[in-house]
C-alpha cells in the first residue's frame, strides 16, 4: 500500500523562503495526481520533500501509512523523473535500465526479468543497444521513465519531465506517458505549470499558488466550480472572464447585474434569486468562460463592450472585448466564438451573458457560487 498523506506540512528553506504553508493532502493508493501552480509556488518542493531530498519544518509526512519525516531518500520505495533526465551517456539504454537495479544488487535472474518488463511496458525493444545520444528526445525520456519505473517504485514522481521537448513532442509523449501510468500501478505525482497536461494526466488536480493549496479536484469539477478567482484565472485558456460587478434588485423575483455603470437583466430561478439576494450591493467578482458569452439580438440587453482585438484561429475567432464604462485598468473580457468571425477593432458589440454558467466570487475572491448548479440554462 503506498497511501500518502501530507499533513500541515511548512516547509521554509534556510535564508527564510517560506516555500510550503499549511499543506495537507491525502493521496489513495495507485492514484495519479497532478499538481499544477505558476513558477515559484513550491511544485518541486513538495515533490523533493516526498522524495526524501528535504524535511519539512513542521507537519506530517506518510508513505504507505508510516511517517517518512526523517527517513533518507532510499529508505523510501520512490522514484523520480527530472526535467532533465540524466541517463549515462557511455552507457547503453540496458545497462542505463539494469543500473538501479544492480545498486539494490538483485540477483542477475531478476534484474532481466525487470529489465524485460520495463522494456515491454514502454515499448524500448529495439533501441536496447543504442547509446542515449543515438535516441530522439522523446526517446531519451521515454528510457528516463523506464531506469524510475524498473525497480517498480510504490510512489512515481514526476517534475516537469516533458519542459525540454518540443510542443509537438510534448502532446505525443504526453499520450503515451497517460497510457502508461493507467498500466502502472504507482502512486503518481505529476508536477507541471502547464494546466494541459495536469488536466489530461491527473485523475486529480491540485492548484498550488504562493506555497498554498488552492483546490483539489478531478479535471471537470476545477473547469466547472472553481473555487477561487486564482483557480478560475488560471485553469482555461483563455482563463474565465473575472470582472467586478454588483447584484441589485428591485423586486422579490428579479435581479440585475450592474457591471461599472451598466445594468443587465439576469434570467435566474426563483431558487437563485432567493439564493443570491444576501450578496444584493455587495462587490463581488462574477466569473464566465469565454465560451459562455454570446452575441445579443436587437431584442436583448445586452452588455456593451468594443472590439480591442479579434484572432482568427480557424476552428474559432477570440474577441478580447473592452467592457463600455468599466473605469481603467478594467480588464479585457475575452469572448470565444466557433470557426472564422470577421470583426474590426472599434466595432461595438453587445454581449448576454449566459447565466447558467455565471460564478459568483465574494471580495476576497472565494467562490460563493456557481451558476452551472442554480440557473436557469437559457441560452
Ligand atoms: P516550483 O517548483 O513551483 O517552481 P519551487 O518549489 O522550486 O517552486 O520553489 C518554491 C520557492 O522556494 C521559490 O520561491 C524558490 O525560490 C524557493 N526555493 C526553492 N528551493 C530553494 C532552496 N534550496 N533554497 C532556498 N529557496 C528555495
């Protein structure tokens, strides 16, 4: 069994870097996590703690139900891949595999049955005699996975492995690296900053920002009921639309949405109205996929906005919008519309708001609600 729980775990590094606050999380054996945040915000500390290169300043950490807190890096049964996969360049992808194995002096019977394994599983059988610099880099980090896999580790940590691969290398190893942790058995931690590949190689994704956790889901649930404005800024490309606005209301049975000096209707349930009306005159973020806005007809109120940009993809055109009388440094909304839309900059366009899909985020940036759950799907 190979369960890992962090528990309040702070990790600071000697000069002050508080890299780890308050950090708890439980991990089910065989499951396979990413953990996604910008640059600097303690992915590899968390990995390296885990893997046994540091110790946490306070707090818990178990492997397999024991707590590892001060147990060295091989007393643990983890392996790790690197971004910048070292093999042994005067070494041939065999012996590159059959090395950890000799560490652990195996017997010879069992090391080619691992070895034999390995090389199936990552499907290596015929570049066994070559050299590293005779392998493609797909090739190179393929035999990398397989010297961490070969002595079958409980725990499989993963930093960045794909960061040096060309993007187009990336989504095809990043297939097969999806393919081969379902095959495996490991326990997985996948540390990335690319939200790509956390939401299609994690069964779960953990947000970290600053050293904190932000929000631990499955893939869906992040997109859908994201729980703070950084989770929703930064899950989604583009990220959801976050922009500052008010409820009003004028009556029991509706509410308004006062965007700067602008006031839409909102086409909610009774259920919601009844909901939101505690949150009536309180600022508040709303947040909305750029999926989830649409042009109005002449018959809607719509929200005005002017074209600042268009860039036509092909499958879809991205609209980045200035919002009409939201005051500066008013942030642009981003609007996604599918296959070639002809639009120039200037042109007023004015814009519903799909309700359904509208988030609610208090000042603080807490999520009080999601549409998807409450609304009315209109549109
Ligand atoms: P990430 O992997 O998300 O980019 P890291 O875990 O590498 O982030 O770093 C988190 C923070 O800890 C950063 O501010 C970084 O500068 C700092 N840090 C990382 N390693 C050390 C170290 N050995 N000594 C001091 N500070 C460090």
């Amino acid at each position: 069994m190979a369960n890992i729980a962090f528990t309040n775990i702070d990790k600071t590094y000697p000069g002050g870097t508080q890299a780890i606050m308050d950090f708890s999380l439980a991990i089910a054996d065989g499951e396979r996590v990413a953990l996604v945040g910008p640059s600097g915000c303690g992915k590899s500390t968390l990995l390296r703690l885990l893997a046994g290169l540091e110790t946490p300043t306070h707090g818990q950490l178990s492997i397999g139900g024991e707590v590892v807190n001060y147990q060295s890096p091989q007393q643990r049964n983890v392996a790790m891949v690197f971004q910048d996969y070292a093999l042994y360049p005067h070494m041939s992808v065999r012996r590159n595999l059959e090395f950890p194995l000799k560490m652990r002096n195996l017997p010879r019977v069992e090391i080619e049955r691992q070895v034999h394994w390995v090389t199936d599983l990552l499907s290596l059988n015929g570049l066994l005699d070559r050299l590293p610099r005779q392998l493609s880099g797909g090739q190179r980090q393929r035999v990398a996975m397989g010297r961490a896999l070969v002595r079958q580790p409980a725990v499989f940590l993963m930093d960045e492995p794909l960061s040096n691969l060309d993007a187009r290398l990336r989504v095809q190893i990043r297939a097969e690296i999806s393919d081969l942790l379902a095959r495996t058995s490991a326990t997985t931690l996948y540390v990335t900053h690319d939200q790509a590949e956390a939401m299609t190689l994690g069964q779960r994704v953990v947000v970290l920002d600053h050293g904190r956790l932000q929000q631990s889901a499955s893939p869906q649930e992040l997109y859908e009921r994201p729980a703070n404005t950084f989770v929703a800024g930064f899950i989604g490309n583009p990220p959801m639309n976050l922009l500052p606005a008010q409820l009003t209301g004028t009556s029991e049975e509706r509410l308004r949405l006062r965007i700067g000096k602008q006031s839409l209707p909102l086409a909610v349930s009774a259920a919601t109205v009844a909901l939101w009306r505690q949150w009536l005159e309180t600022p508040l973020s709303i947040g909305i996929r750029p999926e989830h806005l649409h042009l109005a007809t002449e018959m809607d109120e719509g929200l005005r906005t002017t074209v600042q940009d268009a860039e036509y993809l092909g499958h879809e055109t991205l609209l980045y919008l200035h919002i009409d009388s939201l005051a500066p440094p008013a942030p642009v909304a981003v609007m996604r519309l599918s296959g070639m839309r002809a639009f120039h900059k200037g042109e007023m366009l004015r814009l519903l708001l799909s309700p359904a899909h509208l988030h609610l985020f208090d000042a603080a940036g807490l999520a009080l609600d999601h549409g998807v759950a409450g609304c009315d799907a209109r549109y």
